[in-house]
C-alpha cells in the first residue's frame, strides 16, 4: 500500500506484473545495501529520498510552499528516468512533511 509501514521493498516480480497471492522477492529493509528498482513517473535523482508510486518509485520532493507529508522509502544512489532500474538504498518507510 505505498509504502505505508513497510517493512520491506519487493525486488521481483517475475515476467509478469504481479497478482495476488503471487510470491514475490522481498529485500527486507534492515541494513545499508543497494538495491536494483524500478524508476517511475517523476524520475530519480541520486541523494534524494524515494518514495513508491504506481509504476516504480521516485524522488520525494519536499517544498516549503506546499508541504504534504510523503512516505519514504529509501534514497537514490543514481539517477534516472521513468522505466530505468537505478540502485536505491532501503530504509524503513518514515512520513515526511
């Protein structure tokens, strides 16, 4: 459910998108490692905080203007466009505002 008190980010979901009660590959997020993700709409720019959206995950942007609380779910170690597989660093999904 986008992130909301995730304990883990799912790393494969075979050829095919996934459907419930499909098993999936599940990095769990307790250490600093590197993991492969998918970059969704909005992009991914290496040191910003990443958060889940439909098809991938993204930066975080925070704004002072208009500040909305976000989940987080890691930060990126590279950069890239929508439909790019980056390397992300997981961490416990934490709301930012």
């Amino acid at each position: 459910t986008a992130g909301v008190g995730a304990i883990g980010v799912v790393v494969a979901l075979g050829p095919l998108a996934g459907a419930a009660g499909d098993k999936v590959q599940v990095a769990y997020l307790a250490g600093a490692c590197v993991i492969p993700v998918k970059v969704g709409t909005g992009g991914a720019t290496r040191g910003l905080y990443a958060k889940v959206v439909a098809d991938g995950v993204c930066d975080a942007v925070e704004t002072i203007t208009t500040p909305a609380a976000m989940n987080v779910v890691g930060w990126f170690t590279q950069t890239g466009v929508a439909g790019d597989i980056v390397g992300m660093v997981p961490g416990r999904s934490w709301l930012t505002e």
